[in-house]
C-alpha cells in the first residue's frame, strides 16, 4: 500500500493526515501546540504584550508534528516504507528571523525576551503603520506589483512585518541571516542544506511577499524609498530557491525521519498556504470553483484562466495554487475566530444553545445587524484597522440574536467577494466548501447558500487542507503525472458521499434587501475609523 502525509498547520494544533493514492483517509491525528499562540506574555517573561500581537513558538512545530506523524502511523498500522511523499501546508503569513543554519533568533539567550525576534503569527496586527507606508510609497512610485494586490498590501504581509522589526527592534533586524516563512522553515528542517538553497514556495512568496515569476521581489530601490536601512531585505536577508506546490524539495534527512517514525529520503513538497491547499484538496481541479476554506478565518480561492486584475482582490499569482491557472485569492480575517468571541462574551460554554436559537430566527435576526470586522476587513478593503460593530439592538434581544447577525454578517461577507470577482471579469460558477466550519456549523453554509442564491457542495473529507498537502506530497514522490491526475484519484468526492445545501427560494428576496443594509453598514463604518 502506498499513502502520503499531509502536514496541516493551524493557528493551534498540526494535523498529520495519512491517505492512500485513491483517497483513502487511514488516519488523522492533531496535536496541539504546548505554547499555544502567545498573546499575552513571552515563554519565561512577565511584560504583558501589546494587544495587536500574535506569536508562536518554533519548537511546537517540530515536537507537535513528530508526535502527529507517529501517531497516524500508529493509528492506521503501517509502516514507514510504505509512506511515498509528504506535504506540507501552513499558516500564512506566519514568518520568522532565523541564522544562516536556521536557529530562530528566539531561541537565542539575548533575544529570548524581544517580542519581535519570535514568530509573528499570521494574524500578529503590530504593522499597521508599515504596511500603510510600503502602499503609499508604491502608489506614488507607480509600483507594478500593486495591481496583482487589488491596489493594496495588507498588514498581515511579509514585507510589513520584516519592516515593523527594523523599526521596533533593530538590533533583531541586524542579527537576522534569514527571514523566511515559517511553513519554508518547516520543510527546510525537514530536508536540511544550507541557507542559500532552502526551499521556498512560491505560493507563500506570491500571495503575501509580493513576488511573481516574471519579476521577482520588489526591487532594492523600492525598498530603500520605504526605509533607507530596507534596501538590503532581499539580497542580504532571504536566501533560497523558490519552488511551486507539489516540486520535491528534499528528501528527508536522517535525524527527522528517526523522531517522525519515517524513511530517511521520503520526499518532501515545498510547502503551501493552508488555505492554499483546501483547492487540491477539495477536489476543485477546474476553474471557476470558488473553495471557501472556513476555519478560524476563512480564505476564498479560485483558479482562472484569464488574469484580469481586481480591485480589492488580496492576491492574483500565476500558477499559485494550480499550474497552468491563475489564482485568486480572496478572505475574510475572522470567521471561526468571532463566533467563538461571541461565544464567549455571552457566557456560553458551546455553541449549541447559540446555534438552536440562532435557527429558530427569521432572516435579519429581528432586526439585528452586523459588520463581521472584527479583525479588520481583508477582502476586498484590505484595511486591519477596520473595526466590527452590531447595530438593531433593543432590550429583548438575546444572545442568539447577536449570533445570527455574526453568521450573516459572514455569509454577506462572501456574497460582497462574489460580487467583486465576477464584476472583475473572473467566472465564479461553483461553490464547494471545506474546512472545519462547514462540517460543524451547517447553518453558517445554509445561510451562505442562501444569501448567494447558490447551491454549495460540502467536501466529505473533514481535513481539506490536510488532504490537499498530501496530494502534493504525492505529487512531490512522483506518483501522479499531473496535478489534475492528483486531485481526480485522491480528492474529487465519491457519488453520495458530498453534502449539498440548496438555497431556499423564499430566502433569497429577503437576503438580497438585507445584503443592501450590509453594505449601507459597512460603507459607514469604513469610512468612520475607531476613536
């Protein structure tokens, strides 16, 4: 029997997911991360963090994904020759300041208490002010790569986060050898070599480093008009080769594959976004199939065959998910996040009570409106900064009534996406959802399917991403000739096994006043920033 591994690395936990080459799902553990994401205190310190920031450990990585892999091997009884290929998919932008042999600079005593010599997690919201700059510059620069963007660099980005470091802790900025990604990071412990060959992803690099195939990174020129000491970022500081999804990075080394319970040698894919990997692994290898990949936040993707360019799309990269297919991507930065606040603050020891009730409302949760900011507004305003907001209160409302104008407020969110794409020129004919969401929250998909008046498939396997980094994983070994080949053996659904939700017609006319009102809401707050 042969079987890949797909790495799957979240905001809290990696999912080691082991399938065969037809799709068979063997087994699927996740560990989670000791450390967690640090938001309130470094490992050993005391100083409270600024409340934009969002960390993480390096070494959860390493040991949560060595007890993963183990663990599925375990699970489905086989051993680790029968293994092909691994995968690897990633939180993205998570990045981090590494020496030349890959020592994150956190992990060195004198840097053990600097914020920002630690991993920024995707969602760390400290460089506001750098992104703000890296855009004005490149508007009046005339920069090109803009346009791939949407007309904007969101806070979230690589360049923003390396540039907050220079400005905020330069003695970090000074010492870093190497600022990668951490998913890059990741597949380079894996396979080892030296700085100046690490394995890249062009995924990761396209859609949040600003680099294309026809013209690289952002010139030093650029770089040196954001910041004069910025000029050296890429010629200095990031080494490597850049690979696509699916390209053999390396086999794995000696020392891994003894504390993963593998062959040493197993081919290793260059990495890709998490929500990256949901397309491959939802079984979307056409275009024209949006893949809306709900979790914590959730990210909306879609191969095309034409490249026209979108005002407010969050990234546009040929080849970047798919070869032969530009990419689109598209997001929203709370999802999963925001229900669970809203959980939370009303007290909720889960989500059930909130759920039955939230069900049991007309459309419009009697009056109760919502703008889903609450991690600002990535597509298609691409502006962190943004705030959230209810507005339709009175005293008889309840907690399940907040709740349901969230859910909307997220599905209305999607609609204003689709909206955006195919006004741009880009077909969107297809709805397939994967994820956690859409498995747990099936009246989040109801309402979605509802307010775009569209049906939508829900993918059957529950590890989409995961499923995704194994297909490439596969790819990497050799074992398919094509992507396509890929997905159609190991991802496209079975007959019966895929959930569809229709939209109900009688919905539909109520949802098209009520997404009016969203938009009305959210031009408001837009335009009003917090005091």
């Amino acid at each position: 029997m042969k079987t890949a591994i797909g790495l799957d690395f979240g905001t809290e936990s990696v999912r080691a997911l082991l399938v065969t080459l037809d799709g068979e799902e063997l087994a699927s553990v996740v560990v989670k991360y000791r450390h967690g994401q640090i938001l309130s205190a470094l490992p050993g310190g005391t100083a409270a963090l600024p409340p934009h920031y969002a960390l993480q450990h390096p070494t959860d990585w390493m040991e949560s994904a060595a007890k993963a892999v183990r663990g599925a091997l375990r699970r489905a009884g086989i051993g680790a020759g029968e293994v092909a290929g691994i995968g690897v998919d990633f939180t993205s932008c998570t990045m981090l300041p590494a020496l030349r042999d890959g020592t994150p600079l956190c992990l060195l005593e004198r840097f053990a208490q600097e914020p920002l010599a630690w991993p920024k997690l995707w969602k760390h919201h400290g460089a506001q002010a750098q992104a703000d700059r890296i855009n004005a510059v490149a508007r009046e620069r005339g920069e090109a790569f803009l346009k791939r963007y949407g007309g904007a660099i969101g806070l979230e980005w690589f360049f923003p986060k390396m540039l907050e470091t220079l400005e905020n802790a330069p003695a970090v900025y000074d010492a870093a050898e190497v600022w990668l990604e951490a998913g890059d990071w990741f597949v380079w412990q894996l396979v080892g070599g030296h700085a100046a060959d690490l394995p890249r992803s062009t995924c990761q690099a396209g859609y949040k480093g600003m680099w294309s195939a026809a013209d690289g990174y952002p010139d030093r020129a650029f770089l040196e008009a954001v910041h004069p000491r910025f000029g050296n970022a890429v010629t200095e500081k990031m080494p490597g080769r850049l690979l696509a999804p699916g390209a053999p990075a390396g086999g794995l080394l000696e020392s891994v594959a003894r504390r993963f319970g593998l062959r040493a040698g197993t081919p290793v894919s260059a990495a890709i976004i998490d929500a990256h990997a949901g397309v491959p692994g939802a079984g979307a290898s056409e275009p024209g199939t949006l893949v809306m990949v709900m979790g914590t936040s959730s990210c909306h993707m879609l191969n095309s065959e034409n490249g026209p360019e979108v005002s407010g799309v969050a990234g546009v990269v040929k080849d970047g998910i798919l070869p032969g297919f530009y990419g689109y991507e598209t997001g929203q930065a709370a999802v999963g996040d925001a229900f669970d606040w809203l959980r939370r603050l009303c007290g909720q020891r889960n989500f059930e009570a909130l759920a039955a009730g939230a069900a049991a409302l007309p459309p419009g949760a009697d009056g109760v409106s919502c703008v889903d900011w609450l991690n600002g507004c990535r597509t298609p305003l691409m502006q962190g900064g943004l705030r959230g907001a209810f507005a339709g209160l009175a005293l008889h409302h309840k907690p399940e009534h907040l709740y349901r104008a969230l859910l909307e407020a997220s599905a209305f969110g999607v609609r204003w996406i689709v909206e955006m794409l195919r006004e741009g020129g880009v077909p969107v004919r297809h709805f397939v959802a994967t994820g956690g969401l859409p498995h747990h929250n099936p009246l989040l998909v109801q309402l979605t399917a509802d307010i775009l008046g569209e049906p939508i498939l829900v993918h059957p396997s529950k590890q989409g991403p995961a499923l995704g980094a194994a297909i490439l994983g596969a790819l990497a070994a050799g074992e398919f000739q094509s992507p396509g080949e890929a997905i159609r053996a190991m991802s496209v659904p079975k007959a019966g096994t895929a959930r569809v939700y229709v939209s109900d017609s009688g919905n539909v006319p109520k949802y098209d006043a009520l997404y009016t009102e969203y938009r009305r809401l959210g031009a408001f707050f837009a335009q009003s920033p917090p005091l």
